[in-house]
C-alpha cells in the first residue's frame, strides 16, 4: 500500500512539473507576440504590424474580384483614384512593418526595370494599420503610394509583400508573392509567356476541334459549303 502511495506521488510530482514547463513555454509565447505587436488593436502611439521573414502563400484564387480601379489616400493626406483599365497595371502591395518589404522599397526608390507597357502602384493597407512616418522614409518618387484596407481586402491579399497584374481590359494575368524584385520580374515574364502559349495552344485546339467536327459532317478541303454561294 505505502509503495502505491509513494508511486502515485511521483506521478503526480512529475506531471506537476510537466505542466509548469508547458506553462512557462507558452509564456514565454505570448510575450514574444506581445513585443511583435500581434494581437494589439493599433492607435495613433501603437506598434507597427511586422510581417514574418519570407513570402507569402496565395490565396484561394476563389476570392477575387478585381475591380475596375483602385483607389486610397496618398502619404500627402489626399484621395486618388486610378484606373485599372487601359493598361497593364502592376499593384505591389506591401507595408511599412514587413521585413521582406524593405528589399522592395529600396528597389522602387531607384526607377525599378519593368516589362513593356507595365505601370507599377503599390498598395499599403489603411492609415490606422500603417506607420505614416515610416511609409515616408520608404516611398519612391516616381512610384504612387496609397493606402487603402478596403483595396487589400478587394483582391484578397493574404499578406505582404504582394503582387497582383492586371491587364489593359481588367483581367488579373498573374500574382504571387517573391523576395526580390528580380524575382517578381523573373515571374511576370514567365506569367506574360505562359499566356502567350496557353492562347496559341486554345487555338490550335479549337481547330483541330473544328476540322474533326466538319470531317463528321462530311465536309473536307475544297467543299463547295466552305465557299460559300458561287452564282
């Protein structure tokens, strides 16, 4: 009896000190996110949100609607609104507290290279979730810069950095996430030639579709019915 006693003690002592280790860990958690910022509504005197090093997973392509223009308000406190449609328009979105972002906002200070009829705007999220100052010391001058939660939200971004192309008629053409803008420009000329093939390859199956459905009906080369009326 007294070694039962004695073995349900040891028990206990241990899985004691099992949960004060897992209690502390989880602490220790916590504070780490505390200091990041995560999990704090943002003021005026508020933490800036900080990303994760790296770059981000897409989102369910299930969720987008791009809209005919993207609109926010410029690091100068007014309002602007551009067109999406018209010409190809990269959006760069991207944040003052994400790591990652910085090796693109160093590149867009320096009149970045961009693929042929391509704009580029970047996109932050809205003022309360953004380090005005911080955006200041960052923004290219040749590049706009707006804010705006409501456009992040539009095209589902899952986090920064970003990319998002739309063409001249609206359509999105590729997105993605990179950690360099060689990177991303590596992947819109990709995205621009995997277009270029996927449009050849439609019309060639379109044909051989066509010839197939026309051999069926017993229409071949040089049939009168291809011609039209000869009268």
């Amino acid at each position: 009896m007294n070694a039962l006693v004695i073995a349900l003690g040891v028990a206990v002592l241990l899985l004691a000190v099992l949960v004060g280790g897992l209690l502390r860990s989880h602490a220790e958690i916590l504070k780490a996110l505390h200091e990041l910022g995560a999990g704090l509504e943002l003021d005026g005197a508020g933490p800036v949100p900080v990303a994760v090093e790296g770059v981000t997973r897409p989102r369910d392509a299930s969720v987008l609607s791009v809209p005919d223009a993207v609109r926010g308000e410029t690091l100068d406190g007014d309002v602007l609104t551009l067109s999406l449609l018209g010409q190809d328009t990269l959006i760069a979105f991207l944040s003052s507290g994400c790591t990652t972002c910085q090796a693109f906002w160093n590149a867009f200070r320096s009149a970045p290279t961009l693929p042929a009829g391509v704009r580029l705007v970047v996109m932050t999220r809205g003022p309360d979730q953004e380090s005005p100052s911080a955006l200041l010391e960052r923004r290219p001058a040749e590049v706009p810069v707006l804010m705006s939660e409501e456009m992040w939200e539009a095209f589902g971004v899952p986090g920064s950095p970003y990319f998002a192309w739309v063409d001249a008629y609206g359509q999105l053409v590729g997105e993605g996430s990179g950690s360099s803008w060689p990177q991303v420009l590596d992947l819109m000329t990709q995205s621009r030639a995997d277009t270029l093939l996927r449009q050849k390859g439609s019309g060639a199956v379109r044909e051989r579709r066509d010839d197939t459905a026309l051999a069926d009906a017993g229409i071949g080369p040089g049939h009168s019915s291809l011609y039209g009326d000869q009268s």
